[in-house]
C-alpha cells in the first residue's frame, strides 16, 4: 500500500499474483488506509477471479484493461539496437511515460521503481538514436513473462521503436526459456493494440479490471 501517483488522498493497493488476499485482509487493509487519512483506494490490474475478495468489500469497477498473450513459439529477431537504462535515464523516462499517458495511468519515480522490481527478474531497455525514443520494462517469474511497461514519444510514434523494445523484450525472455509473455493495455489504446499483434500476441476472451472505492 502506498500512494497512487503521489496523490496522499489516493492510495495504491498493489496485488500479489500467487496469493489473492481474502475478503477479510481486504477490509483489513482498507481500515489501515481509513487510518492513515486516505480518501481513496485504487488496485493494480487484476483477473475477475482475483478481483472477487474486492468486490465483496464494496469496490467497484475503474478501468478495463484487454489481456493479451504471446506463446513464445516464434519470437522475431531484434527489430534495432537498445541499451540498458540507467538511473541517470530516469528523469527523461518519466517524462516520456507522462507525455504517452494520461493522468491516470502515468507513472510517477515510485511507480517506475514498482514496474521495475514487479517480478524477481527485469529487464529496463531504452532505444532512440537522439535521446529516449521508447522504453520498456520486460520482467519474468519462473516461465511466465511480462512485458510491464512500455511507452514510446508521440513525436517519434510510427518509426518502429515500439517494435525494437517490444522485441528486445520477447527474445530476452525467449532465452531464459519462458513459455508465455502477457501484456495488458486500456481497451482504447488501438495503437498499442495493434503493436502487440503484429509482435505476435493475441488477445485473451478474458481481461483485466483495475478497481476503485471511496474510503
């Protein structure tokens, strides 16, 4: 738990795949948050299965989110080069995210630091060949892969830097032998939409929701 976007008066409840929390930590935690003076509680993304437990302590829907999955049977070679990011990237990363994103989904220093430290292993790539054209943010657990973030400049949209780190990604986890990389994106985010599927990825019948309730 800790505040969503910076915003004191808005808490972030980030969720453990392995373990979903009961119905009975949940109001727990949402106590904890009533004492610390939040006004609000929002979730990360999660499955319908997972989001039940808040369901049943009176959340309700914020956003909707397409799933999306990659087989790693075929991963395409490297679309161009990338390099690893540096802490000095930071700032120009952060200010990238915000231009790609609205108010809600931007990250702030800590939600990057979240992205980056998601899953037991991570890989943190940026790409451009004057300054930070994209960057994204691949993790793996075990052989599941995630693609955690990804964000590319308006102003260098439609140059095929989503596809050097998306690839970049996929062949990272492809040689640490995962066997499934999933990705999600706002049901109206066409473009990235359409990014995934032609790297490979196909939605899910099933997607994620993000959840929200007044404290």
């Amino acid at each position: 738990m800790r505040p969503w976007r910076g915003d004191d008066d808005v808490a972030y409840l980030a969720v453990g795949a392995d373990r979903p929390p009961s119905t009975e930590f949940v109001e727990r935690c949402l106590e904890t948050l009533r004492e610390q003076g939040r006004a609000r509680v929002v979730t990360s993304a999660l499955t319908p299965t997972d989001a039940l437990p808040f369901v049943d302590a009176g959340f309700t829907v914020r956003e909707r989110l397409h799933l999306l999955a990659h087989d790693m049977t075929r991963v395409a070679p490297p679309a161009g080069s990338t390099r690893r990011a540096r802490a000095t990237d930071h700032g120009a990363v952060l200010a990238l995210d915000g231009l790609a994103f609205d108010d809600f989904w931007r990250l702030d220093a800590m939600g990057l630091d979240d992205a980056i430290r998601a899953t037991p292993s991570a890989r943190f790539r940026v790409a451009g060949n004057d300054g930070i054209a994209a960057y994204a943010i691949s993790g793996r657990s075990g052989q599941q892969g995630y693609l955690q973030r990804l964000a590319v400049a308006p102003s260098a949209r439609r140059e095929g830097w989503g596809r050097v780190v998306v690839a970049d990604g996929l062949g990272w986890l492809a040689r640490h032998r995962v066997h499934r990389t999933l990705v999600n994106t706002q049901l109206d985010n066409e473009s990235a939409l359409a990014l995934y599927e032609a790297c490979g990825f196909r939605r899910l019948a099933v997607g994620l929701c993000v959840l929200g309730r007044p404290l």
